[in-house]
C-alpha cells in the first residue's frame, strides 16, 4: 500500500476488502487485537499498520513503540521505525508499558474538560504500542511480580488510553481467555486462521462465526487474509492486509526510521 504522506488516524490504508475496495483501519478511539495461529500473517497486519504510519514518524506526529518478546524475530528487521524498542529484556518492557500507562494518565488529567479525544502534535505525538506475541508478557512470563505488573500497567493503558493518544496494536496466538484476560478491552479484534471453529467467537465476539467469520475455514495458502470486527458492529469485514518482504521493511526503516531508545539503553546521537 502506499504510504499517506500525513497519516490519517480514522483511516489508515492498510489492505483490500474482499470486493477489492480498499480496507482503510480507524485507530483514533481504539485498541487492535490481532489473533492468529502460527503462519496465519500476524506480521502482515502489524507491518500494514506501522507502514501507514511512517510518514508521522518521520514528521515527529507519531512515536511508535516495540516490544518483541521473540527476540526480535518479527519486529527486529524494523527496528529503525520504533521510537523505541525492546526485544530482550524484560524488565525494560514492563518499564515501556508502564510508561506509556503514565503518559496515558498523564494526558488524561490535562485534556479533562477541555476534550474528549487527544490531537496529535510533534509535542504530544501519538504513541502507537506495538505487542508481538503478548501471551509472553500475558500468561508465560515466569516471574510473577514483572507478570502482574504488566497486566496492571496493560489493564490501564487499554482502558485510559485510546481517548487520549495512547494506542496498542498487539499479537497473539493463543485465544484462550485465561491467556489474555482481558481481551475485551479491544475493541477493534482481527482474527486470522484459526484451528477450531469454536475458537472464533471467544476472539470476535459471540455469532460472530454465525455471521460469517469464518476463520477456522481460512487456508493455510492465504496468509494475512481475517475478519474485522468492531464493537457495535454486528457484521465481520474480511480483508486481506498488506504483504512487506524483509527488504521493503528494511527499506521503510531506513527511510523513515527514527530509533531512540533500545531495550532501555539511549543509542549515541539520539536525542
């Protein structure tokens, strides 16, 4: 997809629709859940959004953070857009959610009365959380306090953040409620391929596979193909997102980039 020369925030190009129309994702007033089983095209998802976004980036009007649990398998190669990224440290991701949790707030005391949705300024960019594989920060994380303070941090951010510039775009394989507890607190949900029939409606919303999410019918042969749901409307969308080869992601960082901050520690130069 090209990229907008000044993002738009309620509709960002990002795939086709199935009549071949464009697909265009609102962000503003929003959180993104994607679900998906493994080679299902999470990562087409998450490059389609952070590559609509590139132009804020390079402008200042967006900070885009990273985590990557993996150790940088998904995000690594792009690292350069992440304003900043963390891929192997733990504590520093918790650090990241928290903080982005702060800014939440923080936002949120200054735009009481005055407003009920944030504007975006090189001041006060939006800040886009970018999650891949959150079950590992979630539900695997074998320190429990860490654990619990991601979930504290997450549980604010995803409740306080999307009126006020603070937005989390995140990844996930494994649907089932006792991983990601508070799921609904998404409410724009993106399910890839799926296993079973009977995990679509727990990710989308009940009757949704009824109304024809079928994700568990996607084949393997089309990755990045799902269903949008959005809470309030009752009928899924099936789109196919943006595919990027390792080099065009390469590329887009190198042109947009503006890395800062890795896995807590401020890169030379970096303002």
């Amino acid at each position: 997809m090209p990229i907008p020369a000044v993002p738009e925030f309620t509709a960002l190009p990002v795939g086709k629709r199935e009549d071949g129309d464009g697909y265009e994702l609102r962000l503003f007033g929003t959180q993104v859940l994607v679900v998906g089983a493994t080679g299902s095209g999470k990562g087409s998802v998450i490059w389609s959004v952070v590559r609509s976004l590139a132009a804020g980036v390079t402008s200042g009007l967006v900070q885009i953070w990273g985590l990557d649990p993996k150790g940088g398998m998904e995000l690594g190669m792009g690292a350069p857009m992440f304003t900043r990224f963390a891929r192997k440290d733990y504590t520093a991701m918790c650090e990241l959610i928290e903080e982005a949790a702060t800014v939440a707030k923080d936002r949120a005391g200054k735009l009481y009365g005055r407003t009920r949705q944030h504007t975006p300024t090189p001041d006060e960019p939006l800040i886009v959380l970018v999650i891949d594989e959150l079950a590992n920060l979630t539900a695997y994380l074998t320190d429990r306090q860490l654990k619990d303070r991601i979930k504290a941090a997450l549980s604010i951010l995803l409740s306080q953040g999307r009126a006020v510039g603070v937005h989390v775009v995140a990844a996930i394989q494994d649907p089932r409620k006792e991983v990601l507890p508070f799921r609904d607190l998404f409410p724009t949900r993106i399910g890839l391929r799926l296993a079973e029939a009977a995990q679509v409606d727990p990710v989308l919303g009940e009757g949704m596979r009824d109304r024809g999410a079928l994700c568990d019918r996607i084949p393997q042969s089309l990755p990045g193909v799902g269903f949008v749901v959005i809470d309030g409307d009752p009928t899924p969308m099936r789109v196919r997102f943006s595919y990027l080869t390792d080099d065009e992601i390469r590329d887009m960082a190198q042109t947009y980039g503006r890395l800062r901050v890795i896995d807590g520690e401020i890169l030379d130069g970096a303002a």
